[in-house]
C-alpha cells in the first residue's frame, strides 16, 4: 500500500496553476508574520502581491493571533513595511475580536480582568468594553489584594509582564461559574533569531485551565470566529471563494479547513514541506485537517502569475 495512495492536498504549485487559482478566488485571508512580514522586515515580494491584489479588487484580509498590536498600530506598520492601501477595516487581530465577542457575542455585563498586552486594553476601550484597571501596590500578593466583585470575564493573551498574583486573580474570579473564560489564541510558542523561542499566551492559558479546571474558549485561529467577523462585516464573503494563507499547519491550515476554506502553506515560516506530508499520510482522520491543498515556496510566487494575467 505504501505509496500507493497519492497525498491528500500539499499541492505544489507554480506558474499558470497560482494564475488559475488567483483567478478563482476572490477573497484572500493572509496570515501576518512569516507570510508577509518576519517581525519588522517585509518578505521579499510580499508588499507587491497584496498591493496587486487590492488593486484588483479583490478583498484582502489579515487574520492574525497577535493580539499585541491595537488595529491603527498594524495600520501604521502595513504602510512603513510598502503594503499601501490597508485599512484597518481588513486587519482581523485576536485582540480586536476579542473585543468584538465580548461585547457583540457574549454582551458580558461587568468588567473584564485582562492578562495581556497594552494591544488587548485599546482594542477593549474601542469596542467600550469595561475592563478593570490594575493598581496594584508593590507588596500586593493574592493573601491581600483587592478582589473587585464585578468582573464577569478573564481574557488572556500574550502577556510579557505576567506575575503569579495576576493567575492568582484571575483563578479567583473564575470561580464564580458565571465568569467567562476568554483567550486570544492558544499558540504555544513563536520563533525568535538563534534558534531562540518565544512562550506564547496558551502557555498562560493552560496554566489558568489547570487551576481552574475550566476550558478558555479560543476566540483566534484555529477557531471560526474571526471568520465570522470577516463575514459579518462585508457581504458576499462566500468560503468556497475564499483563500486562507498561512505558515502554520496547526493554527493556519486547520482555521481554514474549519471554515471551509481551501489552505495554501508558505514556506516562509514555522512549518515546513515534511511536517504537512507528514499529516497527509497520518492514518488519524482529525490530522487531515492541518494539510494545506496547496503549498508554494513564498507568497511571491504569486508575482509571475500576475504578469501573465495583465
Ligand atoms: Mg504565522
């Protein structure tokens, strides 16, 4: 049997092929770091692609976990990184749609106690949702600290300033069954320079389900909700026409595959070529869901398809 059977999706494809498939979608969901950009250096090709794509009216959205940036902020390093022309409209951040299940999904009557970035407060200010504001005094621990009592939800992000008294807190509050219990993401690391690696929020996450024994609900991908603000907010945002790009199979492929998106990998990033085939020969039925039906190199292999087209 071995070999027999060829792989599921982790398609190869260049030249006219990138043109076909341009041709039939017009909707493109780009994943942020390790598609476009590496931190603050653009891809080589990238700014092109997405500046071409717009120009051809084709919708263009970012569907990022990194709740660290407020939406205007990634407004300003789009435009600094050569990507003209994007709106804050089309950025989809795990902090902003966090906000936006907070006030819209959930309607949570009370404050939210945040564990996370400056990024996840402004997008909560915008959205005017409450949150509580921390003061804690230097010798605070969780034996003395105040405890306000209307805090209806936990939200949990990356959070580089986390302390055992903010877990202490929010293991506190979410006690009370009625307090909902939000992450941003689960991603558990992200790549630095020299092989370095940075713990990512579902490290804090897990950390709070264990002391807890309660479940977060995951509001960025893999889960579907950033694709239900995409398309509540612009019409005709049909799956079938839709392209979800990405650079990890885990979190990327598998928030395409639970939208019913077809998936396209870039090599550009965490996951490589062997770890897709890998989950396309897997014999588990649920690891399907991580291979991407197509895989290109870079995404601006897209660059010589669009010359073909004009
Ligand atoms: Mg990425």
């Amino acid at each position: 049997m071995d070999g027999a059977i060829g792989l599921k999706g982790c398609r190869k494809i260049r030249g006219s092929q990138i043109r076909h498939l341009l041709e039939a979608k017009d909707f493109f969901l780009f994943d942020c770091d390790g598609v476009i950009w590496h931190g603050e250096k653009a891809i080589t090709g990238a700014p092109n692609v997405v500046n071409t794509l717009i120009k051809q009216g084709k919708g263009v959205f970012f569907v990022t976990n990194n709740s660290t940036r407020p939406r205007e902020n990634y407004v300003h390093k789009f435009c600094r990184l050569g990507f003209t022309n994007v709106n804050q409209e089309q950025i989809f951040s795990s902090s902003y749609c966090s906000a936006i299940y907070l006030r819209d999904v959930a309607k949570v009557q009370g404050k939210v106690f945040v564990i996370g970035c400056e990024g996840i407060r402004n997008e909560l200010r915008e959205a005017n949702v409450p949150y509580l504001e921390e003061v804690d005094e230097p010798d605070a621990t969780i034996y003395n600290c105040a405890l306000p009592t209307d805090v209806k939800a936990v939200l949990v992000g990356h959070d580089d300033q986390f302390t055992f008294l903010k877990l202490a807190k929010a293991s506190c509050f979410l006690k009370d069954p009625d307090c909902l219990f939000l992450a941003t993401d689960n991603d558990p690391w992200h790549p630095l320079k020299d092989g370095r690696i940075l713990p990512g929020s579902g490290c804090l996450t897990a950390a709070l389900e264990v002391a807890t024994g309660r479940k977060a609900t995951i509001i960025g991908k893999p889960s579907r909700f950033m694709f239900e603000c995409i398309s509540s907010q612009f019409t005709g945002v049909d799956p079938a026409q839709c392209l979800m790009v990405g650079d990890r199979l885990e979190t990327d492929m598998l928030f395409g595959s639970n939208c019913g998106l077809e998936t396209m990998l870039t090599l550009t990033g965490i996951s490589q070529m062997e770890e897709a085939e890998e989950y396309s020969r897997s014999e588990q039925s649920n690891e399907q869901c991580f291979v991407p039906d197509y895989v290109v190199d870079t995404i601006a292999d897209f660059l010589p398809a669009f010359e073909e087209l004009d």
